[in-house]
C-alpha cells in the first residue's frame, strides 16, 4: 500500500472510530432536568377559610413546590385573586419549598377564588401542575345602613301598596347584613298630600329583610316617600310613589316594565299608572266590564277576572284567550284553545266561544280568534286573515273583509257603526276603520313599524293603539280620523294591548 492511500485510510478509520466512541453506550450523558409542580401545602395551606367582606385571612395562602418529588426553592410564583387583593403579586419558595402570601377578602358576601401559578416549564404536558386554586367563604359585615329593596309604588287611595314594601340592612359594603334581626320602622317622609300611613309599620327583619304587606294610605296625592329607621344603623328614604284617584276612562294595559307581563292602568293622557296585577306567570289582555267594575284578562292560558283595583282575583275558565265582555256585562266572549303536543306543548288558539260572566255555561261557536262584543249583541271576530262578524249564538256569519291581506283585532266603536281593526294590506301592520257593515275601509296610521290592538274611547272620539314606531312597543292615543297622535307611554319596554274603561 502506498503512503497516500494509507494516510487516506487512517483519516477515514479516525473518523468512524472517533463517531463510535462518542456515541457508544459506555459514555456518560446529562440527563433532562426534572419539571416543576406546585400544590397545596401539605398542612396549614390557607384553602376553604372563612373571613367577613372586605377583611385579611386569619391564615395565609400557602403552596409546596417541587423538582420531580423533591423541593424547590428559590422558585417564583405568581398570584392572582378573583376577588380581593393579595399581599405580593409574586414571592419566592423558602428552603422547604414553600411560597406564601397574604388574601384579604372583596367587598361581595359569597364564594371567593384566588390562584398561585407557576411560569410554564419547558417540555411539560400537565399544565394541571402549574396552578392551584383556593376558595374562601366571604360573609356579610355588621348592618350600617338601611336600603328600600322593594320601592313602594303608585296606589289607589286605601289600596295596600303592591308590590310590598321590602327594606334590607345592608353592611358597609351593601351587602345584606344577615345576622341583623332589629325592628324597622316606616314613617311617611314628606305627606305632601297630607295623608296618613296604615298598616302595620314595624316590622323585625329576617335574616336582614323585613317586608311590609299591608301599608295603605287613605289620602290621594303626589311625591308621596317613607322614611326608614332602626337603631344603631343609618335610615333611608323611599321613591317617590303616587295615590291615584280611580276615574271613569282609565287605560288598562300589559306592560312587562317590572320584568314581567303584569297588567297596569293609567289615566287617558298617560298619568297615574298603577300596577294591577302580582305574579310570576305571564297576566295580559285586560278587558273592562261595562260597568267599570271588573277587569277580566288572561292569566297564563286561563280567564280570570279581578276588581279594577287588582283585588279579588277569580279563575272563570281554563285554555282560553282573548276575553271580551258582552255590553250588559253578563257573558264574556273569547278564544279557546287546544292543547298541541309534539316536541313539547302549545297552546293553539282558533275557536270562539261564549260563557257566562261567572265562568260556567261555556259553549263553542266557530272557528276564530280575537273576538269583540259589538253594543246590538254581535260578535266580531278575526278568521284566516279576514274580519268576520256573527250573532251570540254563532248564526247569521258575515265576512266582512274578504281581503287577500291578514286582517286581525276587531273592535267596535261606542256607538256600533264601526270596526277600528288592524291589517297588513299596506304593506306593514296598521290601524284601519270601517263601517259595522265592511264598507268604507280607512287607514288611520301611516308607520313603518308595526301598529295593533285598537281600542276606542267610551265616548268614540279617540283610538288607542301600540306600536314599536320608537323601537320598543309603547301605548298611543289618537283621534278617530288618524289625527293628533299623542305617545302615552315610554319605558323602553314592552308596553301593549290598551283596553279603555267606560
């Protein structure tokens, strides 16, 4: 072999045995440093404590570091409180492994979270190990101030305030002070009306809350307020309420500005509104008896009928809709409905019936729905799009509109020579008049938005209506040729179906 090659082969000889050395398994290699993990301390972790608002932990907040299964220190950890403040946004582990801090509570009672974090560690999976969560129980402070949780509202004179009045003593973050179970006492705060309050007005609270049921004031008025007082704690003033004097010609209506449907009634120019009804279930579709006496309206898919104060509240019938009051007040007519079941239930509103003003003797007449008792005894009615009217006793059927458009809410004027109804036949839903016979059809409103429910005047001179023109549904009132729109009501919420009192 010559020197060359021989050289040449002990460069390439080096090479391969220089790779096998220093690749072989007898060599020394580092291994990979261990991943952190963090945890509750394994005593006095500081986690579940219970403290009052607004107060530093008896306990502070402790957590256990570790490199594998040994201790870390020197290691950062970061924390955070939901609720609260910490004493460091991050301190250090000690020679155990151990990083603590200090919580002092937030200022709202209830369950409260904080969380110690560790900064990611470079090829972990478990995210898990890097944080970990304390809860503590935060209770009310002392009671310091009292607070009107239930305003008192507009009224009748001598009427109980409805809903009830409710005041809660509150601590000095507005927390309701539970353990607080003094006696509050009601005064009225400024009786501009020179009014009196009756009823029973101390109270002792319940875990903090005393409701008041049954406070009435005889005296009508405006800018009537009640004062609030109970030892050792600050007073409080009420809102501002009214006591309206009932008046022939009172709007009823359903609005849901409360947070639910209820029925109220209001002066004709948008004065005086008082709440009539109190409940959960949805209650709508007020209908005067002729005498001014009694309301009738439907209670979630029933008929019931109450005073026109909002007293004495009777069920008449089940599965109906849409009332409506014949003219001597003996029978009510409306729509009644058959219950549809597939994914779920519904109601199906489709066949008008009669029934004594009692509730008993109900008979079917015809298919249809929003019905309306005209002065000589006949029934209007709305049936596939169009106005239709009948005899009482479901005879003598006349459709009126005959129109391709939907035509719907029928309701007569005073005097029975006209039908005020609502019709898309202009392109949008509008309040439209016509003679008792079908003839000399008239557009009253001219909107965009969508109008409905027509209700006249008892002297017929006027038509009230709702309609979203504002962007939400409000009560209007205009003359009976579409002039002279006037806004009634303004509360960016749902308010509807205005029935007019004699």
């Amino acid at each position: 072999m010559s020197m060359r090659r021989y050289v040449r082969a002990g460069v390439v000889l080096g090479g391969i045995l220089s790779s096998a050395l220093s690749s072989g398994c007898g060599d020394e290699t580092t291994a990979p440093a261990a991943t952190l993990s963090i945890q509750l301390a394994p005593t006095s972790s500081g986690d579940q404590q219970t403290g009052t608002v607004g107060a530093t932990l008896l306990m502070p907040l402790r957590v256990l570091v570790l490199r594998g299964s040994a201790v870390a220190p020197g290691i950062s950890v970061s924390w955070s409180a939901t609720q609260g403040s910490l004493s460091a946004n991050s301190t250090t582990t000690d020679a155990s492994g151990i990083a603590s801090v200090q919580w002092t509570l937030g200022t709202l009672a209830g369950g409260q979270t904080s969380e110690a974090l560790l900064p990611a560690q470079p090829g972990s999976v478990d995210t898990l190990a890097l944080r970990v969560s304390f809860t503590a129980l935060a209770n009310p402070g002392p009671a310091s101030q009292l607070r009107f949780t239930a305003n008192p509202t507009n009224t009748f004179p001598g009427r109980p305030l409805q809903p009830s009045v409710r005041l809660s003593a509150l601590d000095r973050f507005g927390n309701v002070a539970a353990d607080f179970v003094g006696s509050i006492t009601l005064a009225l705060g400024a009786p501009a009306s020179g009014g009196s309050l009756a009823g029973t007005t101390t109270v002792p609270a319940v875990a903090g809350v005393a409701t008041f049921s049954d406070l009435s004031i005889e005296q009508a008025g405006t800018g009537y307020t009640l004062s609030a007082s109970a030892p050792g704690v600050t007073g409080a003033t009420s809102a501002p309420f009214d006591v309206v004097t009932p008046g022939p010609g009172r709007i009823g209506f359903q609005s849901d500005r409360d947070g639910n449907t209820e029925i109220y009634s209001m002066n004709a120019d948008g004065s005086g509104v008082v709440r009539l009804t109190i409940d959960q279930a949805f209650e709508g579709e007020p209908a005067w008896s002729p005498d001014g006496k009694t309301i009738a309206f439907d209670y979630g898919i029933s008929i019931y009928a109450m005073n026109a104060d909002g007293s004495a509240t009777n069920k008449l019938a089940d599965s109906v809709h849409y009332p409506a009051w014949s003219l001597d007040g003996t029978r009510l007519v409306g729509s009644k409905g058959t219950r549809v079941c597939g994914r779920g239930c519904r109601v199906v509103y489709g066949r008008i019936f009669v029934m004594n003003a009692d509730g008993s003797g109900l008979v079917v007449l015809t298919n249809g729905t929003t019905p309306a008792w005209s002065p000589d005894g006949r029934i209007a009615f709305a049936y596939s799009g169009d106005i239709s009217v009948m005899n009482p006793d479901g005879s003598g059927l006349n459709n009126l509109t005959n129109d391709p458009a939907f035509d719907t809410y029928p309701a007569w004027s005073p005097d029975g020579t006209k039908i005020a109804f609502v019709s898309d036949r202009g392109g949008t839903y509008d309040v439209y008049v016509m003679k008792a016979d079908g003839t000399g059809v008239t557009q009253l409103t001219h909107d965009p938005a969508i109008e409905g429910r027509p209700a006249w005047s008892p002297d017929g001179t006027r038509i009230a209506f709702a309609s979203d023109k504002d962007g939400d549904s409000e009560i209007y009132v205009m003359n009976a040729d579409g002039s002279g729109v006037v806004q009634l009501t303004d509360n960016s919420t749902f308010d509807g179906w205005p029935a007019w009192a004699p």
